[in-house]
C-alpha cells in the first residue's frame, strides 16, 4: 500500500473524517503531522500545498488535498488505485 501522509490538528472534525475514511478503504497507518503542535510544520506545510487549512492529505508523492478532494476522488472510484489497492 501507498504511504499516506496527513497534516492535521487535534480537533480538526475533517481530519477525523479523512482518517475514518482511509481506514475504510484499508490504510492500516497514516504518518500524522500535527500542525497544532509544531508551527514550523504549518509553515512548511502551507509552502509546499499552498494552502492553510487542513487536512492536507499526501497520498505517495501525490498531493490529494483536502477531506473534501479525498471525498471526491473517492466518490470517482480513484482512491484505491492512488492507494495500490
């Protein structure tokens, strides 16, 4: 399975989401970086994304996105495969 990378903070209802829903579709572990603990992770997190808000979702070398871009690419039947399922 594809290493799965997810920028998160502790009380993040979307981060929850986004990790209920890879567990789902079998990833057994996510390499969480919490945010909210380490601010020089949001500096590198928003440079590399170009984004601020999280989940930010890595799934390989591949940026996914969000909860919301993991949903949708679920929903097109894209996830698995991104995965190695």
């Amino acid at each position: 399975m594809t290493p799965v990378k997810m920028y998160t903070t502790q009380v993040c209802p979307y981060c929850i989401q986004a990790k209920a829903l890879l567990k789902q579709r079998g990833v057994l572990q996510i390499e969480e970086i919490r945010i909210d603990q380490d601010p020089a992770q949001r500096n590198h997190m928003m440079s590399v994304t170009g984004r601020r808000t999280v989940p930010q979702i890595f799934i390989g070398d591949t940026h996914v996105g969000g909860c919301d871009d993991l949903m949708a690419l679920d929903s097109r039947g894209e996830l698995q495969a991104l995965l190695g399922n």
